[in-house]
C-alpha cells in the first residue's frame, strides 16, 4: 500500500507562493509516476502537474503552466510542487497522488490509484 501525506499549504496573498511537498512511502521509485491535483469548493478534482520516475517528463495544466513547477527527490521518497505568483483561482485542496509506471505512454491526467489526505491552499486578493 503506497501512503501519501502532503504538507506546505497555508493563506498567502495572491502573487506570493508556497512549496508543497509530498512524503511517500514509495521505496521503489523508478515504479511510480507522481501527481498533483486539486479541488476548489463546488468543483471537480483537477489536474495540476505530473511528473516521471527520473523526473525529466512534466506536465502541466495550461492554468498553472510558468508558475508551478513539480520535482521529486528519490532519495528522500519526496515530491514537491513550488507554486509561484499564486492567485486566488488557485484557492482549492491540494492533493498527491501516484500511479504504477516508469514514463508516460498515455494520458498523465488519468490511472492515479493512490492520493493523500489533502492539503489547503488559500489565496487572499
């Protein structure tokens, strides 16, 4: 069973930023490819970022593309989100997630078989 547990979210004024990380209890990493999503109140859960085993493939939504940017840290079974120039959009819990995989051959939005509990981010105007 892989275990997830996110940190890092908080209030911030829009235009600031916050790191969000994710602890897993992945001990095989070239098996998991990695995810974020979140989800505002009254809305759908919805993709953020992937990213691969090595970390050399990322995706993005186009919402969050050039201000967030995802990276894991194998050594440490971490995988974090720095979320920069925030605005109150981006306002939602955030979540982790992981899938079985090296790299992506299908879609990266789809197939996450394991999420953490959540984190809340909340963006003041």
């Amino acid at each position: 069973q892989v275990q997830l547990v996110e940190s890092g979210g908080g209030l911030v004024q829009a235009g600031g930023s916050l790191r969000l990380s994710c602890a897993t209890s992945v001990r095989t990493p070239y098996r998991f490819l990695m995810g974020w999503f979140r989800q505002a109140p009254g809305q759908e859960r919805e993709f953020v970022s992937a990213i691969n085993w090595s970390g050399d493939s990322t995706h993005y939504s186009d919402s969050v593309k050039g201000r967030f940017t995802i990276s894991r840290v194998n050594a440490e079974n971490t995988v974090n989100l720095q979320m920069n120039s925030l605005k109150p959009e981006d306002t939602a819990v955030y979540y982790c997630a992981a899938r079985g995989g090296a790299n992506f051959y299908n879609d990266p939005k789809k197939g996450y078989a394991h999420w953490g509990q959540g984190t809340q981010v909340t963006v003041s105007s």
